[in-house]
C-alpha cells in the first residue's frame, strides 16, 4: 500500500511520513529497524509497543526492540490520558522519554 500512495502524483514519493496508532503501533517495526531513504518520519499515536500477554507474535513485529536497533528515522510518540494497568507495561512505560527522542534529522 505505502508503493500504491508513492506512486500517486500528488505525492511527493521522496517525502514520506507514516502514521501508526494503537495496536497498528506492532507494524511499525520493520520501518523503524530498517528505514528506507524517502521515509522522513514515523508518528507513533498512542502505540501498543509490545504485544498484549498472551498474544502469540512474530519477533518481526516488537517496535520496542526495533528502537534498540539504532535506526535514525525521526520518531513523533503521542499518547493521551492514563493506561488502563491490564495493558501491557510497555505501552504505559511508553510515557517515559525513548532514546532518540528530540532529533530532528
């Protein structure tokens, strides 16, 4: 799909951001390990970092360790409100500011 948009000529395909919110937040993973040039930005709305317990995962799919990975894509983490304390501790810990935070590219 982000290919589909890319190639739309109302879109500047070498300035691209993409948005992921909620439980999307697991997809944002493989762009975080591995950003390709024309990515300019990942927004993160209220992200599931981590899956629920119990959920049965690829390791592809763990934005938290993909963070870890060193990636300088520029990050933009939104969070509104209180965790709920059944959601997983890394979606509330979320809160507390990540590694790359403030860099601007």
């Amino acid at each position: 799909m982000v290919e589909q948009v890319r190639a739309d000529p109302r879109v500047d395909a070498e300035r691209v951001v993409l948005w992921f919110f909620s439980g999307g937040g697991l997809f944002a993973a493989d762009w975080l390990r591995s950003a390709p040039p024309w990515l300019r930005g990942i927004a993160l709305a209220y992200p599931l970092l981590l899956p629920f317990p119990g959920w049965e995962v690829d390791t592809r799919f763990l934005p938290v360790e993909a963070l870890a990975s060193g990636g300088d894509v520029p990050l933009v983490l939104a969070r509104a409100g209180q965790d709920p304390r059944s959601w997983p501790a890394s979606t509330r810990s979320s809160r507390r500011r990540p590694r790359r935070a403030g860099r601007c590219g």
